[in-house]
C-alpha cells in the first residue's frame, strides 16, 4: 500500500514537472474579423515568452493599429519587430507594445512599412513553418534577412538571440516611440558605455492607446538595455512631430504621419537624445550565423528599477539558462492542478487555459518592492504585489474565483492593488477596468465589489478591510441604482449588473456587522425586479423619467437594446444572487428549463458569435450552470461538455471570442474540472461533468487547511457526460454543488459517470 502511494505521488510530481509542454501559445492568438464574423475578432492572445504574472512580455507584433489589442495576428505574413510589453486578449485598440526591437542588415530604415507590404521598411516577411512558441520561449526565421530571432523572459526582464547571416552592415533597431493601438507621446534615450543603453517612453493618452486615449492609459516605461556586441556604431532617430499634431491612432496610421517617419533625421553617434518619436539602432559586423543579445530590464517605476530588475534576473548571456528558468516557473504555475484521462489534445487546451489564466493580473512593481502609485508617487511595498490590468467586467466570473483557489495570494494582491489605487488617487471608488493606474471608465458595473466579497467570504483578507468595505460603499453610491432602483444607462446590463454587486455589498455588510447597511443594500439588489415587464415576461430597458423603451420588432433578441455586448436574451439571465426570485419572475422551474433548453439548442454548432448561447462574450457564462438551479442538473452536463468540447480547439482559432484577461480560459478551466460558480462573493459552486478522468488542485496552505482537492469521474469518456452518483471523502454526496469551504478542506470528490442523465442525483438544495 505505501509502496503504492509512493509511486502515485512520484507520478504526480513528474506530471507536474513537464505541465508546460502542454502550452501553445498560438492558441486564440488572432484577431481576425472574418474569421470571426464579428468586430470583436477572436481570441486576440499573444504568442510570445512570459512568465506567471510577470511584468514583461516578449513577443512579435505583426501591426500597430486597428482593434488589435495584442499586436499579433497568426494570418499576417509579416512582423515589424519584438516588443517586451503585450496585454492579452483585450479589443479596444489595446496598449503597451512597448520597446520594439528589430534585427535587420543592410540600409537603416526608420519606418515599420505597412502591413503587406516588403522592403519599404524594417518590417520582414518570416517563415510560417519556422514559427515556435512555447510556455517561455518563441522563436521564428525573418526571411528578408535571413535572421534567426528567439526570446525568453525572466518576470521583469528579458533576452533576446538574434542569429544573423554573414553581414558587414548587420543591426539591432529600437523604435522607442511604438506603441500598440498609438504611439509613445515623449521617449528618451541614452548610452551608458559601450554595451548599455538607458532611458524611458511617456504614454500619454494623447498618443492613443488604450481605446484610443478614452481609456486615459497614462505611464512610463523605462529600460536599461545590455547588448552583447559593444556599441561602436549606434545611432540615434528623431522624426519631426509637430507640437499641434494629433497622434491618435488613425493619425498616426496616416500616411502623412508615415511620411515624416520614413523622412527621419539620423544622427550617428549620438549619445543622449529626447523627442517625441525616436529610435535607436548599433551596428555590426556578423559572421555566418553569429548570435547577437539584446537583454533588458523593463520597469514602471524609474530607471533604477528597470536596472536593478535586469540585474537580479539576468546577470550574464546564458539564454538557454534563462529560458530554463522560465520553464521551470511554468511548471511550478501550472502543477497547481494535475489531469489524468482526456485527449492528448484535451490537455493542451486545458493547460494552455490553465496558462493564460496567469498572465494577468501582473506584477507591475519592481524586484525592490517599489511601485508607481495612482497619485505618480514611488511607493514600498511590503506586504503586497502590486497588480495591474483588472479587466473587472470580464474576471470577476470565472477568473478570479479560479484564482481565489489555485492563487489566493494574487487575489489578496489585486484587492489591495485596487484599494490602495483608490487611495493613493484621492478618488476614493474602486475602477472596474483598471489599467497602470487609470481609471478606464471601460464596460459596465461595479465587478471589484464582488471580487472583495468573494475574496473575503472564502477567507483571503489580507487587505485593509474597513477602507476596502468604505470604497465599495463609495461605489455604489457612485454607481449604483440608486434609490431610483433601476439605470437608464444601457439600462438592462446596468440594471443588472449593479444589483449583483448591490448584493455582493450587502454580503460583506452582513459579515462585518453594518446591519443597517446589509438592509439598504439587499433591498437595492432586487432592482433588477423594476426592469421586468410582466407582459413581455422579460426584461426591458427604461428610459431616465422610468417608462418602458419602444419595443422593437426582434424583442428580446434586439442586440443593444438596453444591453451591452448582448441581446436581453443574454442579459436578462444575469440574477446569480436570486436565481430563485429570478424564476419566480420568468414563469417558474418548468418554464425556465424549457427556455434555457431553447437557448442553447438554437446556438450555432461552432459556437461563434451569435445570438443565442454566446459563449464568445462574458454575459452569458454562468448560463449554464442555472440548470443545476432549477432542477435540471443532468442538462449542465450535457451543455458544459458540449461547450468545452465546440468552443475550445487546440488551434489559432481555438478560442471562439476574446480572451479577455484570463476569463475565457478561467470558465474552461473550471468546467473541464467539473464545477463553476454562478455568484462570486458565494461559496457554492455548481458540480458538472468533467472532460477529465481525474483532476487534482494543490491548495494554498495559508487559506486552505487541506493539501489537495480531487475530483475523480470514474468511467467517463466523451459519451459517459452524465453524473450517476457521487461520493464525498468516501460519504454517499446528494448534491448538484459544492461549497469552497469544502473544496479547501482537502479530499476526493468521486463521480460516477454513464451515458444516460439520472435525473434522481442532484439534490438543490
């Protein structure tokens, strides 16, 4: 028996050491339209190097402008250069994209050129088939030069090897003023001695960038650059930008903008340098495939912490031991869970999920502690990781609960991100689409009001309550319905949204004892019942002096109509804190299951955007689980496998809408192991069928008095989708859910699998 043991655990040990292989990185990385058939695109990931949470992201950029959030998009034929910052799965026009780096030879071009086109810039056309990418490393062959790049990161740093050809006039380019979605507003450079370069890039909204300048995205980002061929030839680029001009995106895609980069004034040997559109470029000569490094520290903070960072992590040119290590980090992340049983293409779908979930949010303070604050202070952190890129409307569904079991660490570090931004901004409400400090304004609702419910009902309080308790309240008040009780702002989703996090108020005021509190918050939480029309028998937007908005000839099915990103078909499921009152208003149980059962029936067999169950957007993602609710358990089943199964591929287009900062990948992830919350800020979790035979989650000491938490589906298979029975530590388990408190205890949950439902297993209540 221990011998047994033994070898099971040596076995998960092993697995847990080789998770990474696992990971593509190119899986969602598009945003293509057609392929998607929506503005939206599709999963709009990056493929390039990370680490968990790390602040630095190397990866190619095949475009500047246009809804292309990560830089990247599979189907294009050319890349323009390597950036060490990317922001993953967003659209809005995205930012970062930040200090593109370029390997060229021959004469010195200062423009990217456009999209489609060769030779007019430093843009190269590459090998398709040479593309790889992995958990910590990419690599692809540039084929107008015949230049070989690779690169890897470390969690504030990273290295690039660039392989050249024989070459008297070989180069690395640094366009400093590049910047996804826009451009840098201010940049300067500098060179320290012959192997060094330091300086920084001001990213104003004035420059684009996060929805084009409406998403006020306002930092800095500094570097201290090391190049392994010393400095003998290097240079400065400066392109004449009118103090009048506009340098939005559209702008700055023109090509009057285009024109005056090209038309550049080059300064050779030019030792320090400020303007408001610079690069710089060395120059060498290379031997048949000689290996050129470029290593950099990247900091939000000063240039201190951007040295101090490329000191720590990278001390020598030892790339292949960097990459190791970034490996080596992956594989620690991503043993929080193991998996037994499923496809060998399962896994990698599963696993790169598990991937993506941990790229955000990420550390943005330095290896010293120290941090730019929301009132653009350094601040010491002690106590805390300060986080950025809260993409509230999207994670508070299934990210952050995930996070809250495999990660509550990053969870306890969000809240007090968020809190001590609030603080230090003097605004003193919580951002509910948080990006370097900026108060985005993006989406809708109050989503860090249920992230701090459910952070604090599942014991993860390491943050200052009583002012995180005060900047909820300060929300709501700011926010919320109001005493009027609905919104006549996108007036269902808003309706909506702000009652669940009126709710999730309400919970935290319980638990802290404002009694008077948790009264007037309870009661504002069922304003979603104010925009129901009994004789529609179905939500509707009101307009501000409260009467009803026309009804349109497609009804419920009206995309944007009192909606955001969704019809009111979508929408109107969203009452995850009273499912009960919610049904009650829909007609009852029966009624219930046979609309939701329509829902999903009329949904495209590909599940791309659509009008039904569209799982490519967030609204919707709780949806099917509302089938344990109402009594119907054996149909979350049948529709979580079938989601997990048409809506996740192990291909660039395996992702059917955005990935959207972990969200998309969070819900698979939990799903695939067999259960999903309908209400963060609750400790119950709906059960569902798993897609794998075993899964085991690694508990977090600190917050969880067991080791590991396993769910064993005995005789599943793709056909045995439906529970037959279930047992709990061994005790005979009646129930459709489970409770965090459960999960953290540590056992086995088992699950008997067949391929009929039994509709008798799977108590409510």
């Amino acid at each position: 028996m221990i011998s047994l043991l033994l070898a099971s655990l040596v076995a998960m040990a092993a697995q847990a050491q080789n998770n990474a292989h696992y990971v593509n990185p190119f899986i969602g990385a598009s945003t293509s339209v057609g392929d998607a058939g929506i503005y939206h695109g599709l999963g709009k990931t990056f493929p390039g190097a990370a680490t968990p949470f790390g602040l630095v992201q190397l990866s190619p950029n095949t475009i500047t402008g246009g809804d292309n959030g990560s830089g990247y998009s599979y189907e294009h034929t050319s890349i323009e250069g390597f950036a060490f910052t990317q922001m993953s799965g967003v659209g809005w026009y995205g930012d970062l994209g930040n200090f593109l780096v370029m390997p060229t030879t021959g004469q010195l071009k200062t423009s990217a050129g456009t999209l489609g086109t060769s030779g007019q810039g430093y843009r190269s056309n590459y090998n398709k088939k040479s593309e790889q990418a992995s958990a910590g490393y990419y690599s692809v062959q540039l084929t107008d030069k015949s230049i070989k790049a690779e690169m890897t990161a470390a969690p504030h740093s990273g290295i690039m090897r660039f392989t050249f050809p024989a070459n008297k006039q070989s180069r690395i380019q640094i366009d400093l003023a590049r910047r996804v979605g826009g451009t840098s507003s201010l940049q300067s450079v500098k060179v320290i001695d012959e192997h060094t370069i330091e300086g920084w890039m001001k990213c104003t909204p004035d420059g684009g960038g996060w929805g084009d300048g409406a998403g006020k995205a306002n930092y800095t980002v500094y570097f201290y650059a090391k190049f392994s061929k010393p400095l003998k030839i290097y240079g400065v680029w400066s392109v004449d930008i009118p103090d009048t001009a506009n340098r939005h995106r559209e702008a700055v895609e023109s090509s009057y903008y285009q024109q005056r980069i090209v038309a550049a004034i080059i300064s050779k040997n030019t030792k320090q340098k400020e303007g408001r559109h610079l690069g710089f470029y060395t120059e060498f000569t290379t031997a048949k495939n000689e290996p050129v490094l470029i290593k950099t520290g990247i900091s939000f903070t000063d240039i201190a912490g951007a040295k101090a960072n490329l000191t720590a992590e990278i001390a020598g040119w030892d790339f292949d031991g960097v990459h190791k290590k970034a490996i080596a980090l992956w594989d620690k992340a991503l043993g929080k869970i193991n998996i037994e049983g499923g496809t060998d293409e399962e896994k990698k779908v599963f696993y790169t999920a598990l991937y993506h979930t941990m790229i955000d949010p990420r550390s943005m303070q330095d290896v010293t502690g120290k941090y730019i604050g929301a009132d653009n202070k350094i601040h010491q952190s002690s106590s805390f990781t300060k986080r950025t890129i809260f993409s509230g409307w999207d994670v508070f569904r299934s990210q952050m609960p995930l996070q809250a079991i495999i990660n509550p660490t990053v969870v306890t570090d969000m809240v007090n991100s968020l809190v001590t931004m609030a603080d230090e901004s003097g605004k003193h409400y919580l951002e509910r689409w948080e990006l370097l400090n900026a108060y985005t304004g993006c989406m809708i609702g109050n989503p860090a009001i249920p992230v701090i419910a459910d952070a604090y009902a599942k014991g993860i309080r390491d943050f200052d309550v009583p002012k995180a308790y005060g900047y909820a309240v300060n929300t709501t008040e700011k926010f919320g319905n109001g005493d009027k009780g609905f919104s006549s702002d996108i007036s269902i989703s808003s309706t909506l949204e702000y009652a669940f996090a009126e709710s999730c108020l309400a919970d935290l005021s319980k638990a802290l004892g404002k009694n008077d509190d948790e009264i007037k918050y309870r009661k504002r939480a069922q304003s979603y019942r104010n925009i129901f029309d009994s004789s529609t028998g179905w939500f509707r937007p009101k307009n501000k002096e409260g009467n009803w908005e026309p009804m349109p000839a497609e009804g419920r099915m009206k995309d944007d109509y009192g909606t955001i990103e969704s019809n009111p078909y979508q929408q109107g499921w969203f009452v995850p804190h009273d499912v009960d009152g919610m049904v009650q208003l829909m007609g009852g149980k029966e009624k219930v299951v046979a609309d939701l059962t329509s829902l999903f029936e009329k949904t495209p067999q590909n599940m791309m955007w659509n009008g039904y169950y569209n799982h490519a957007n967030e609204p919707v993602h709780h949806v099917p689980f509302l089938f344990n609710r109402v009594g119907a358990p054996w149909l979350t089943q049948k529709w979580t496998r079938a989601i997990c199964s048409r809506a996740y591929h192990n291909a660039v287009e395996g992702l059917v809408g955005n990935e959207d900062v972990g969200q998309m990948s969070a819900w698979y992830v939990l799903a695939a192991s067999g259960f999903h919350p309908i209400a963060a800020g609750n400790l119950r979790y709906e059960l569902t069928s798993p897609v794998f035979s075993k899964v085991t989650i690694r508990l977090d000491a600190k917050y969880a008095t067991g080791k590991t938490f396993t769910i064993i589906a005995a005789n599943n298979s793709a056909q045995n989708i439906y529970i037959q029975s279930a047992t709990l530590n061994g005790t005979p388990y009646p129930y459709c859910f489970i409770s965090h408190t459960d999960i953290v205890k540590g056992g086995v949950l088992k699950l008997q699998m067949g391929n009929a439902p039994n509709k008798g297993w799977g108590k409510t209540k």
